[in-house]
C-alpha cells in the first residue's frame, strides 16, 4: 500500500483501518503479473478450500468498507 509516495509493506497476518476519504493505492508485490484479459470478480471462499491452490491463479484479498456513523 502507498500512502504520500510513501510505500508501506502489509502484513498478512494484520488488520488494516484506513479512514475515510484517505487516498491511497495498493499494489501486488510477489504475484505474477497480468497482461491480458483481466477480469475481477468475487466470491466466497470457505474454509473447504485450499488458499494456496486458489492463490496460484487468483489474487486472494478481502476490502471491508464500512463508516462508524456520521461525524
């Protein structure tokens, strides 16, 4: 994630809040890149399934977005 041109590595094993109207970008470090017909699309996945089979061909990520009320 980068934030003020600044680039901070997340942990997978940590939760991030980022608050509202913050722009900031993500980027994908390790995962093959793709040149051609990108397609985005969710899904559930559950606990049946295998992360690391999934994670050779998808990029698994979770984004919650939520606000805690009016200010």
């Amino acid at each position: 994630m980068s934030y003020l041109d600044q680039v901070f590595k997340m942990d997978i094993n940590s939760i991030y809040l980022i608050p509202p109207f913050t722009p900031f970008n993500t980027h994908i470090g390790d995962h093959a890149r793709i040149t051609e017909g990108i397609n985005v699309a969710g899904s559930r996945i559950d606990k049946t399934q295998d992360e690391e089979e999934l994670a050779r061909d998808h990029l698994l990520h979770l984004f919650i977005h939520f606000n805690m009320g009016v200010p």
